[in-house]
C-alpha cells in the first residue's frame, strides 16, 4: 500500500467511481464529519455533474471515504468534499483518495483549490503536508460565520 498506515488493509482497498447507490452512505459520512454538511440533492448534483470527479473508498464492500472534486475552466480544480469514518482516520485513507482525484484531474487543471475552515487545524495540517499552500481568507464563508482558509496546490 501507498502508506504504513493502511498496513491490514491491503488487497480489501478499492477506490472507484460513486454511482448514486453510494450516495447515502456518502451522506451519513459527510453528517458525521461536518458542522455544516452538504445534503442529499447536492450530492446528487456532483453525481451528475460531469465536469466532477466523486470517488469512493472502500474496503470490503463497505465504503469508508470519499472525495468530490470539479474541473472548473480555466485550468482550475477543485476539492469540494472530502471525508473517512472517524474510525479510520490518519491511516492514509484521505491522502489515498486526495491523490487519486488530482491524478485524474491532471490531464485538465493547472492547480487545485479548496476552502477549509480556520479552525480546523487537522485539515490545514493534512493539506499542507500534501503540497497545498494558504492562499487567503474568506471572511465570514460559513453559515455561522467562521472564516476560511483559501488553500491552493500547483500542479
């Protein structure tokens, strides 16, 4: 496997394309990892968008992660979404799924950007430890007001 940390689960790994049968097992992950999660009809929504790369992670059977992604024009991606059970955190899962996104995007974007809230300092962690550099902040980018860090990663 790519990192240690999915020692035990080599060979019950597989990343894929989400079909729309995923979708409320992708929900219930986005509830359990969100203060404000997206809903079933914008789920729906990147499921048929074209332009997106929504993938899941699962291990026998059972999906465990997933990542919504969209090729903007201009050359720009985007990483909308991106989650694990709790369960299975820190064990390479994410960055599994983050590299698989990018590397399907690459053919089409010149850089890859994504919005995280400043206090999440596990994530801002998890970014830049993958190449993605602050860029600014958006004041005031979620419903209760907390601002967001804009991060981007050159490709």
């Amino acid at each position: 496997m790519e990192e240690d940390g999915l020692a035990g689960l080599e060979g019950a790994l597989s990343v894929r394309k989400c079909v729309e049968a995923d979708l409320p097992k992708v929900l219930e992950l986005e509830r359990k990892s969100f203060k404000f999660p997206y809903d079933m009809d914008t789920l729906i929504h990147y499921g048929r968008l074209g332009s997106a790369v929504f993938l899941v992670c699962e291990v026998r059977g059972d999906i465990i992660g997933y990542i919504v992604s969209e090729r903007r024009t201009g050359g720009a991606g985007s990483i909308v979404s991106i989650a694990v059970s709790p369960t299975l955190r820190n064990r390479g899962i994410g960055s599994t799924l983050l590299n698989h996104a990018i590397a399907m995007m690459r053919d089409t974007v010149s850089a890859v950007e994504l919005q995280v809230a400043v206090s999440n300092t596990d994530a801002v962690t998890f970014y830049q430890g993958r190449g993605f550099m602050v860029t600014g902040v958006l004041p005031s980018y979620y419903p209760d007001g907390e601002d967001a860090f804009l991060m981007n990663l050159r490709l």
